[in-house]
C-alpha cells in the first residue's frame, strides 16, 4: 500500500517540478542580468531583518491546509481536496523570491514583487503535492539572490544559516501541527534545497522522524552525492519507483548546457560550494542511472502560470499577478538522463 502512494505521488511531482524548474529565454536573460546587479554594501546583520514570525499562526505561512491559498491550484482546473482526505503532509521550502540587493535578507511585506514571487512558487511549484497530501510551506526570511553570486562564503554563509534558523523554526511548528507519527514528504526548489537539505541531514536523517519520511524531494540545490557516504547516517538515495525513506534530487538544464556554478550544501558543520558530482535520481524513471528517458515517455509537464516577477531594475514592486485555473498538462515536453 505505501509503495503504491509513493508511486502516484512521483508522477504528480514530475508534472510540476520538471517544468517549474525551467526558465524560458526571456527569464533567463534578466536572470543573467540579475547576475551582475551589485551585491548589499555591508556585512550581514540580523538587525537589518524584520521580526520573526510566530508557525502557530496560519498567516505564518504561503500555504495551509486549513485555508484556500496558491498551493490548492489543481491541473486542469478546481481545487485541492478538503484536508481531511490526505493521508500524508508537505513540508516545502520556496524557492528565492526575494531578487533585491539592499540587503542580504529578503522582506516579508506582503505589498511587493517578492510577495508576488512567492506566490508564483505555490501555484507552480507547491501545487503539485496537493493530490496526495496536505501542503504547509512556511514564509521565511530568505536571503537575497545576490548571495549566490557572492563568491566568498564567509561573507555569505552568515545570512544563509539566519534563513536557515527560521526554516528549521517551522519545521518544528510543523511536526506539532500535524498528526502524531504521520508520513510526511520535505520537499524544495533551489535556495529552499539549500535550506532543506541541511533540515535533512540535522533533524531527519538521524531521528526517528526517518522513519515516517515518505521521501525527499531536494530539486534545483546541487546536492553532492558523496554525502551519502560522508554525512548522511541512514537516508540513502532513491533508485528505484518502489523506494521509500530516501532521497530524490535533479537539476534541470539545457541538452547544450553544461552544468556548473553549484549552490552551497551544508557539509555537517558549513557550507561548501564545489563541483563534486551532484546526485541525479531521473524525474521520468524514478531510477538512479544514467539511461536517458525520451520524450515519448514523459507523462505530462504543467504550463507555468504567470511569469516570474523579475524585478532587479526598478525596486520591489507589485505588478499585480492574478491567479486563475491551471491548464491540462502537456505530454512530451522535456527528456530526461
């Protein structure tokens, strides 16, 4: 019975993340000029962030199942079912939403772009989980995207492990809200892997909480292989459809392009940033190889909703982005290896 849960939850996150993960040519342009915006004049401070939030409260989060939010969209149209159907729970991590510069740490003002941001990421991105389980995804305060671009980590890392504190804050929230000794799925996209996977491997891989993890979706963070064999304990990596307690990763790129420029991984006592080999579980196989899988075999990609506030010119500032009904998915959208 749970092999078969955790096969309908590996075809509903590949219709989202696959496609999600992708930019179009015209994103990726101002992506890259984002890339060459100056980074905050001064060192990080704590006292430059707003106030911390308070998990109890639902307004602490993008999305809840006790409420209608972005994350209930549902392929094709409607709505999430009713929460008390779900046999298991999401914990997902956003994405960087926040594309400033003034400081390291992103604002948690509601009247912006980076607000519009994020909710951009639970329509196209926490969406996806919401057939099989209910989905919580915590507000954080994230750091600046100007923080992979710094290329010193002593000057970086101190605002990642701050957006970190919040993230495992909620985490905790999160386990007290849900029912005792539930199953549950972490799951992320980029800066949120970053975050997550240093949550996995500090709070999960060596508790008893292991033991109720469905799986990890770690997509779009590099996360390294040999810290499988170096830093994790007793979560291994998915290889097969059927795997559970384990943990899947990919990052999505161009057939022309070749991968670099990595995003750091907590390596048991800090970030490191290197381009050792990333772990890569096929989002079209579910398998842990390096057989491509065509295009014929891809099951269906979701059209993205809405593009991406990309703000970098101009200050943080709402466009006002409507949300309405997802389309149907699209078969044969992207290959895999």
């Amino acid at each position: 019975m749970r092999k078969v849960f955790a096969i309908s939850i590996s075809v509903l996150i590949f219709i989202g993340e696959v496609a999600f993960s992708s930019l179009n040519d015209s994103m990726l342009g101002k992506f890259l000029l984002i890339s060459v915006m100056p980074r905050p004049d001064h060192p990080f401070s704590a006292g430059h962030a707003q106030n911390a939030l308070d998990y109890s409260l639902e307004s602490s989060w993008l999305a809840h199942p006790y409420r209608e939010d972005n994350a209930d969209w549902l392929p094709g149209g409607g709505r999430a079912i009713p929460h008390e159907k779900n046999p298991a729970y999401v914990f997902f991590v956003h994405p960087t939403a926040y594309l400033g510069s003034e400081h390291w740490v992103g604002t948690l003002d509601k009247d912006t772009a980076t607000e519009e941001n994020r909710q951009w990421t639970m329509a196209n991105q926490a969406s996806v989980y919401n057939g099989c389980c209910e989905v919580y995804a915590p507000y954080y305060r994230e750091v600046s995207i100007a923080t992979y671009f710094e290329t010193d980590l002593d000057v970086s890392a101190p605002a990642i492990d701050f957006a970190y504190r919040d993230v495992a804050r909620a985490f905790d929230s999160f386990l007290q809200q849900i029912d005792e000794n539930a199953p549950f799925i972490l799951a992320s996209h980029s800066q949120g892997t970053m975050h997550a996977q240093r949550l996995f491997q500090a709070v999960i891989d060596d508790s008893p909480l292991r033991q109720r993890l469905v799986a990890a979706y770690l997509v779009g963070g590099t996360v390294r292989e040999h810290l499988f064999s170096s830093h994790y304990k007793n979560i291994g990596i998915c290889e097969k459809p059927n795997d559970l307690h384990c943990v899947i990763a990919f990052d999505t790129w161009r057939d022309d392009v070749r991968a670099k420029n990595s995003v750091p991984n907590w390596v048991g006592d800090d970030y490191r940033r290197n381009n050792d080999r990333w772990l890569c579980v096929n989002p079209l196989s579910w398998e842990y190889n390096e057989e491509p899988v065509g295009r014929r075999q891809n099951p269906g990609s979701m059209p993205l909703q809405n593009d991406y506030n990309l703000y970098s010119i101009g200050g943080d500032v709402p466009v006002g982005i409507s949300w309405g009904t997802s389309v149907e998915p699209v078969q044969g959208v992207a290959s895999a290896q």
